[in-house]
C-alpha cells in the first residue's frame, strides 16, 4: 500500500466554498436611470445621462418609487414607557 502525502489535504479538511443564491431580478430602465442587482445583493441605480451612481437618499426614493424597497415605520412609543 502506497501512503498518503503528508502535505495532501482530504475532503474533510478542504477548504468549503459557499455559494450564493442568485435572484431572477431583470434590470429595470426608466426614463432618467437604470437599477440592477449586484451579485451581493445590493441594488445599483445609474444615471443614464451620466452613467454615474445615485447615492444616499436620492438613491432610496428611486428603490422606493420604483416599489423594489418597502419603507419601514418606526414602532410607537408607549406611553408607559416614557413616564
């Protein structure tokens, strides 16, 4: 019998890699700018005229118009809590 290699590395102790879902989402173009996925996940919204990347708040208004973000509300404070 031929021994194994001391260096050599099993099935158990190889290294795993882990695969990310991949979601179906068509890129959506409008008049003024364009929003695709990005393989993490995250969307992307480019100007058309630019072809520059919208950030921050203008950003967020676009995702929310376009319906791909919900907003979220804020809970309510009791009142029992405040006193």
């Amino acid at each position: 019998m031929a021994a194994k290699p001391k260096n050599a590395k099993t099935d158990a102790t190889a290294k795993k890699v882990r695969v990310k879902p991949t979601t179906a989402f068509a890129p959506l173009k409008f008049k003024d700018f364009t929003i695709t996925q990005k393989k993490s996940g995250r969307y992307e919204v480019i100007t058309t005229s630019t072809g520059k990347n919208v950030n921050g708040g203008d950003k967020e208004k676009l995702l929310l118009e376009a319906k791909i973000l919900t907003p979220s509300i804020p809970k309510a404070k009791s009142e029992a809590a405040t006193t």
